[in-house]
C-alpha cells in the first residue's frame, strides 16, 4: 500500500494541529513548510 505524506504550512499553529489528526486518522509522515525570506 502507498504511504502518505501530509505537507502543511501553519504560521499560527491551527493547520499544525489539523495535520496531526489527519496522520491520526490517515497515517503518513508529515511534511512542515517552512516560510523562508526576509521581509524589508
């Protein structure tokens, strides 16, 4: 069977907890994006 990768961005933490329960229910791994650059 093909495993799961749960990608997600959360700049306040809510996506953060969303992509938890979906590994929860789903399984996979969970893949953090990170925001990378600098603001002038």
């Amino acid at each position: 069977m093909a495993k799961s990768i749960i990608a997600y961005f959360s700049h306040s933490g809510n996506t953060e907890v969303i992509a938890n329960i979906i590994k929860e229910n789903v399984g996979g791994d969970l893949f953090k994006r990170y925001h990378v650059g600098f603001r002038n």
